[in-house]
C-alpha cells in the first residue's frame, strides 16, 4: 500500500493561523514581534532560504529587519552589527544564516547572539537546556519535526528512531529531543552517521527513520523496514534540464522506491522544509511573548 504523504505546507499552515492570533494578542498590548536577519554573502541556496523566512515573517505579521552583508565582511563588522540586534528593543529574534564564510568562525558569531534572542536555538547555553530537557528555543528543523509527528498522531513514545546524521543543525538535535522522557518525544533513539557499520543493519529496525544525511538517495527500500515512518529532510538540488531553473529538488530518501514499503513519508519539497521556517516564526513570537512577561527568564 502507498505510505500516506506527510504534509508539511498544510501542517505549517495550520501552525501559522495559530501563530497570527497569538500575534494579535502581543499586538493590541503595542508588541510586535520582530526578527533580525543577517545573510553574509551570495550562496544561492542561503539567498533563498532567508527570502522565503522573511516572505512568511511579512505573511503573518512579524517585523523582519534584513541585513546583506558582503562576503569579505569582517568577524568585527558582523559581531558590531549581532550587538545592535542584542539591544534593539523591536528586534525579539536574531537569525545568521549558516554556512559563513570561511575567514569567520561560527562558534564566535553564535554565541555573541543573546541566548533570549536565539530563535535559532544554536547558542550553546540554549543547546544546554535542551540537552537536559529544559524548555528553551528548540533548533526549528528539529522541533519542525517532532510537530509533524505529533500532529500526524504518529506515536514516538516507545517506539525505536534511527537517525542517520550528525550535524548540530538536524541530526543530533532532533536525537536529543526524541529521547526526553515528555509528551511527542520517549523514544528509543539510535543515532547513525558516517562511521557507522553497515547502516541498513539499522535502519532496518526503525519503526521511525529521520533522514538527514545531506545526500540524495542515502535510504533506498531495502533499508527501510515495511511500514515505517519515514521522515526526509534533506533538500538537493539535481541537474533538470526539463526545469526552467536547470535544477529540481529532492531530498535524501528514494521517495518512489521508499513510499511504497513505508506506512507514511515526508515529500520533498512540501515536507519538513516548509516546517523549519514555521518553527523559526514560533520561536519569534515566543520570544516577544516571554518579554511581555518579562522576569520569566527562559
Ligand atoms: N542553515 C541551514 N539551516 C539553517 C537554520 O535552520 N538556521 C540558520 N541560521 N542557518 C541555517
């Protein structure tokens, strides 16, 4: 039987309708949540992945303050400007899209963030706190991903997940976060990356499969076990000369082969993708609710 296709566009949307009446709440006592944008350089990829944030910023009423900043930028110059953000009193989130330019160091720039204005959730401090279950931002893939499960009604708690990568953007997070013992998470996790020994030995035991690995046709359906839940999150771009663009998206998984053994699967696009950003105006508006209450630290 065909798996049933998780649908990322309609999950987000009904997120966001969410998101706009909490929005009209910080409005009418005179908040409006707002998210500092800051891209170095002119990866294409980049370039559209912080006009389709600022796009759905503009779409349920986020303030969004956009900042290109050329590719030779000093460490200096992106620290100064991270620091205006900190103290901007309209700015609730601040968002560096990754990667950066070689000559400045990631580490740095993420932590110079203010951890209460991290809605990314990649400063170390907030790291922390998810790493020992404390509420905080959670990393939007990740958390875009356990919202598709736990809306699809896709049971976690007991249930075996394989992961198959590592990075601190998706694979560790999202591993993490699964095994807290708390409602849409208590999962047995197994964690796989490119030391592993023979991956399919376990992907073959995943009930759930979140695939993250960066490369298209990492999980093909020999390697997934009838019935699973399959989650793709990565995003390719192939060669199509039929496409005006010259390129087509896919994602890591197979998803013809694989979307016959499985019981249900994310597309690509319109799976976890759309997620990401739909979490990342959460934790926007999180941020403006929190210091509305100010005193409640994170
Ligand atoms: N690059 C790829 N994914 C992300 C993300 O979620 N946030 C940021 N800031 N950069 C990214």
């Amino acid at each position: 039987m065909a798996a049933k296709i998780i649908d990322g566009k309609e999950i987000s949307e009904t997120i966001r309708r969410e998101l706009k009446n909490r929005i009209s709440v910080l409005k009418e006592k005179g908040i409006t949540p707002g998210l500092g944008v800051i891209l170095v350089g002119n990866n294409p990829a980049s370039r559209s992945y912080v006009t389709a944030k600022e796009r759905a910023c503009d779409s349920i009423g986020i303030y969004s303050d956009d900042n290109r900043l050329p590719e030779d930028v000093t460490e200096t110059d992106l620290l100064k400007k991270i620091n205006e953000m900190n103290v901007d009193p309209k700015i609730h989130g601040i968002l560096v899209q990754l990667p950066l330019p070689k000559h400045i160091n990631e580490s740095t720039v993420l932590l110079a963030i203010d951890p209460k204005k991290d809605v990314d959730g990649f400063h170390p401090i907030n790291v922390g706190k998810m790493m020992i279950g404390e509420d905080t931002f959670f990393p939007c893939t990740p958390h875009g991903v356990l919202q598709m499960l736990l809306r699809s009604k896709i049971e976690t708690s007991g249930k075996h997940v394989v992961v198959i990568g590592r990075s601190n953007i998706v694979g560790k997070p999202v591993a993490n976060m699964l095994l807290q013992k708390r409602d849409g998470a208590n999962a047995t996790v197994t964690l796989c990356h490119t030391g592993t020994k023979s991956i399919e030995s376990h992907t073959l035991q995943a009930d759930i499969l979140i695939v993250a690995s960066g490369f298209p046709n990492t999980v093909t359906a020999d390697m997934v076990k009838p019935g699973a839940v399959v989650i793709d999150v990565g995003v390719n771009r192939i060669e199509d000369n039929t496409k005006k663009s010259g390129y087509r998206l896919v994602g890591d998984v197979d998803y013809e082969g694989v979307s016959a053994i499985a019981s249900a699967i994310t597309p690509v696009p319109g799976g976890v993708g759309p997620m990401t950003i739909t979490m990342l105006l959460y934790n926007t508006v999180l941020s403006a609710e929190i210091e509305l209450r100010e005193g409640s630290e994170l």
